[in-house]
C-alpha cells in the first residue's frame, strides 16, 4: 500500500473540532455550488455524516474527506428531512496559489486548521493523485473503501486536470485514460450509476464505458457510492456540444440523431436482458400516473406560471390511465433515468457510448430504480433535441423535428418498435419531463425557463404533431 495510506482516518469526533470551524465559510460557499440541492433555501447549520484525513493537517497540504449534512428549513407542506448529505474534499494550505483561486472556501479562523486557507480539493492535481492511487492500490481509510476492477489496470502517474464545465457532480481526467467522477450529493444505498454500468459490462455491452474503480462508504448503515472511475473516450465530442455546432452551422444532425437511436436501443435491450423486467397492468400504470400528477400540481406550486396549463396537462396522463383501465399493458425495465444530448458521447469513429446512470438526482433514489418503460428515456432525448433547438439563436423547431424523427427511425431499427407507434404513453413522458424541466430551470437556471415553458404551452393544446 501506498506510503500515503498508512495513516488511519480520523474518527468522526476528530472532524467534529473540524466542522464547527468551516461552518460560516461553508454557509455561504455550498449553497453557490451547481450541484447545490437546496438552493432558496437558507443553511441553518451542519452535522457531520463522517470525516476522513487523506493527507495529514500538519503537513503542507492537508487533505480531509468529509460526508455533511446540510441543514435547512423544510419546504413548505413536505415531510421534515434529516438534510442532504454532501460529499466535500476539503484541501488545506498555507496559501493558496493563484491557479487555485476559483475553488476558495475561505479562511479559517478557529480550530484545528486555524490560519489556514481551504478550499476544494478536487481542483488540484495533488489531491487527485491521491484519490487515482488509493482506487489503484484498493486502499482502506477510515469508512471509505476504494475498489476497482481486478481485470483492469490503472497506471500510476497519470496527470490529473478537472474538469470545469458546470455539472451536477465533479469530474477528474487523468491523462487520456480516466475519469473520475465525484459524486456531490450522497444518498444511501446502491446508486444506478455503478449498478447499471456494472450489469451492463457483463453483457459486454459496448455503448457503456466500463467501470475500472469506484469509492463506497457506509451512510446511515448502507453502503453508498461515492465515486466511480471510467475510462476515458479520448477525443470524444459531447453530444450536446456536436449538436450546437451543427445547429448553429446550419448542418443537418438527422445522422447522428439516427444513429444515437440506434445506441440508446443497444443499451435498453442490454439492460433488459441483463435485469429483470416487469409488466405494467392496471394498478401499476395507476401508481405511476398518479406520480405524474402528484408531480404536476407541486411543480404548479413551486412555478406559478405553469399554473393556467395544469388542466389541459393532465390530460396527458389521464389518457394514459385510460388506456390502462381499457386493458392496455407496457413491459418496465432499468433505464437511463435522465437521458439527454449531455450524457452522450460520440467518439471520433462515430460510435456513440451513453454515461451518466444517475438519474434525476432529484428524485428519491429507491424511485430512480425502478423498472420503467423505455419511453421515458426517449422522451428526456427528444426533449433535449428540443431544447438545442431553442437555445442555439433563433428557434428551430424544424431541426427538432426532424432530429425527433430520427432517432425514433435509429431506434426502430434495433429494438424493432418504433416509439411513436404509443403515442399516448410518449406524450405523457414527454409531459413529465418538461414539467421537471420547469422546475429546475425556476430554481437553478431562471434564463432557461422559456426553453421547457415554450414546450408545455405546445403540450397543453390538444393535439401536438410529432
């Protein structure tokens, strides 16, 4: 094992003389943070979930691993919650060097790491290091077990580099070979985004970059997932990038809209093969219509715009429940849970590999894995087409549709079923996503609102051409 592991973590009543010194300047940094929960909301105060020291206070570079709980007042009419739990990796130094600046937390004036600057770790190629060479060793520290996979192999050395685009977790590539992806908000149990690229290498899936390591730690008695190291498709070019470039070029995307149809198969006829399906009958289609619904009156509450098409967008769902009481069934299976251009990569060969298994981070994870219908993934995939549409200058609804169209076609030819032949259900998936839509645009993005508005005041009319 490596030198840099032979400490043993803090125990968490160690972290607890850490905590209360980084309180005020966590207060006001985490709640600027993208992948912030609760924004809107005040922090009223932290606890600690567990602390870990990865590099010792005293040296020059401290390096503490912390699970925190964010506490803030409930949302109005919801259930008391214990607080979201984040995942912080906090760096700590003498002074921070100028390259370093945009990840400050602040100075601590108080505890154990008083006179201190800290900030976020994961910015700087040190601490990163530590991380890739804990996964390559399958350290042991304190509560968190790094794991990888026995069969492939991760060099030491590799130059570590953040990645700085906004997203919902954080990223590390190391060299050309990895990315580490760290995720921020921590919720207890088997998180999708190792199961489903697990069960998916087992049936040699190529569409899904296998995981080589991943970081697990007990919170609140369950084992959960705190991080997972991918290889890296070099030279790949993001699909919602690709499609902005040729949007604003004027270049037709039917093509690779086509072929990103036909990947999203491969993967859905993976997954059912790799896990178990179920039937959607009567009662559980009523369950899932009336999440549906439940869903569209709190976003009418939350987003007082959406409120005047509440009634016409119900229509979508009751639609579907009456094809359910007429006898009408779908077969359920794992699914991507939150596809869209973003989490789709397209190598410089032209093949295209989805990431990203998360979910709809907001959703309760026991929700995010459940059996589906596979339109739901489609649906998050024609909606994204939408929203490239929109916010490339001018709208296109034009190149949306025809974008909509082929991948539907590039989906047909490897599952055999044509998404639109259910018009019903697609356009209830479609509903539902646009209704998530407005609510994070409300709360994290209020430019983007007109993006999934523009879309529901399309889905409120009676009939909506494909």
């Amino acid at each position: 094992m490596s030198e840099a592991f032979t400490r043993s973590a803090s125990p968490a009543d160690a972290g607890l003389g850490l905590l209360p010194s980084l309180d005020p300047l966590l207060r006001e940094w985490l709640p600027r943070q993208r992948w912030f929960a609760g924004k809107g909301r005040p922090v009223t105060g932290f606890s600690l979930a567990a602390a870990t020291e990865l590099l010792p206070s005293e040296s020059r570079l401290g390096l503490h691993h912390l699970l925190v709980r964010a506490h803030q007042p409930p949302v109005p009419g919801a259930a008391p919650q214990p607080g979201d739990c984040y995942q912080l990796l906090i760096g700590a130094r003498e002074a921070l060097p100028p390259r370093l600046a945009p990840a400050l937390i602040g100075h601590v004036e108080q505890g154990p790491l008083a006179g201190r600057t800290v900030y976020d770790a994961l910015s700087d190629p040190r601490p990163a290091d530590v991380l890739l060479e804990a996964l390559r060793t399958q350290a042991r520290i304190g509560g968190l077990r790094f794991e990888r996979d026995p069969a492939q192999e991760i060099r030491p050395g590799l130059v570590p580099r953040p990645v700085t685009t906004e997203q919902s977790n954080s990223s590390v590539i190391y060299g050309d070979t990895f990315i580490l992806k760290l995720l921020r908000r921590i919720v207890p149990g088997v998180n999708p985004d190792l199961e489903l690229p697990l069960a998916l290498a087992r049936k040699h899936c190529p569409r899904v970059p296998a995981p080589t390591g991943w970081l697990r730690a007990d919170l609140d008695g369950e084992p959960s997932v705190l991080a997972v190291l991918q290889p890296f498709v070099q030279g790949a070019a993001d699909g919602w990038e690709l499609a902005l470039r040729e949007l604003a070029k004027g270049e037709d995307f039917c093509a690779e809209a086509r072929a990103l149809g036909r990947a999203t198969a491969e993967v859905h006829t993976a997954l059912a093969r790799a896990l178990p399906t179920v039937t959607l009958g009567r009662a559980q289609l009523r369950l899932m219509v009336d999440g549906m619904v439940e869903r569209l009156e709190s976003a009418a509450q939350a987003v007082p715009v959406l409120r005047p098409y509440v009634p016409a967008l119900r229509t979508a769902f009751t639609a579907l429940s009456d094809l359910a009481e007429e006898g009408r069934t779908w077969v359920a299976q794992r699914v991507h849970g939150d596809l869209h251009l973003g989490q789709c990569l397209r190598a410089p060969d032209g093949e295209w590999s989805l990431i990203d298994f998360e979910g709809e981070p907001s959703k309760p994870l026991a929700e995010r894995r459940l059996p589906q219908p596979t339109s739901r993934d489609v649906a998050g995939m024609l909606r994204s087409f939408d929203y490239a549409a929109h916010s490339a200058g001018p709208a296109a609804p034009g190149w949306a549709a025809a974008c909509r169209a082929a991948f539907c076609t590039g989906y047909a030819q490897v599952s055999g079923e044509d998404p639109r032949t259910d018009p019903v259900l697609l356009r209830a998936c479609e509903t539902d996503k646009a209704i998530y839509e407005v609510v994070y645009e409300a709360r994290h993005r209020p430019d983007w609102l007109t993006v999934p508005m523009a879309a529901i005041e399309r889905y409120a009319t009676p009939v909506e051409p494909f």
